[in-house]
C-alpha cells in the first residue's frame, strides 16, 4: 500500500476562510444601509401621510368653522386662520396672517 499525501486539504480550508472573510465583509458594509435605507423610508412614508391628511384637510377647510378633530392618530386643528394637522412629533400648519378679498 502506498500513502498518498493530500495537499488539496489545505488549499480547501483556505478558500472557505477567504469566502466566510467575503460573505462576513458583505454582511457588516451592506446590513447598516439596508437598516438606514429602511428609516428613511418609513420617515418618507410618514411625512407622505400627514401630508395627505393635510391636503384632504385644505380641501375642506372653512374660515368660519373652526373644530378639533381627533382620528387615526392625527389631530387636525382648525380656525379662522389657523389650519394645522400633527402626528407625534411631526407637524405641518398654516398661519394666514392678512387676507384681502375682492
């Protein structure tokens, strides 16, 4: 019987390090932006929602009915020159401060 030495399985071990090296370089870069990515969607899809609410708001606003109106997290302010709708921590108004009208 004659023994035949492997030289494959070092070469082997070391192409599974270098490709784990890759896979894990891939891994720490890419995760942290997909995360980031993730936020700044989500603070895109809030800021289109209050607008919208906003905008359906404007629609129907009056300046001689005033209410406060409270539904599906929005609070939805309304005076005579006043028009303001906030969520949390975010908010959007509108101060009319003169108006002439003809």
């Amino acid at each position: 019987m004659k023994f035949v030495k492997d030289n494959e399985a070092g070469f082997l071990l070391l192409e599974s390090l270098v490709t784990l090296g890759m896979i894990a370089s891939i891994i720490l870069f890419i995760y942290p932006n997909i995360v980031n990515w993730m936020s700044i969607l989500q603070e895109t899809k809030n800021n289109v929602e209050i607008s919208r609410v906003f905008y359906e708001h404007s629609m129907d606003w009056k300046a001689t009915k005033s209410f406060n109106n409270k539904s599906n997290g929005y609070n939805v302010q309304s005076s005579e020159s006043l028009l303001r709708v906030t969520k949390n921590d975010r908010k959007i108004e509108v101060i009319i401060y003169e108006s002439e009208f003809e």
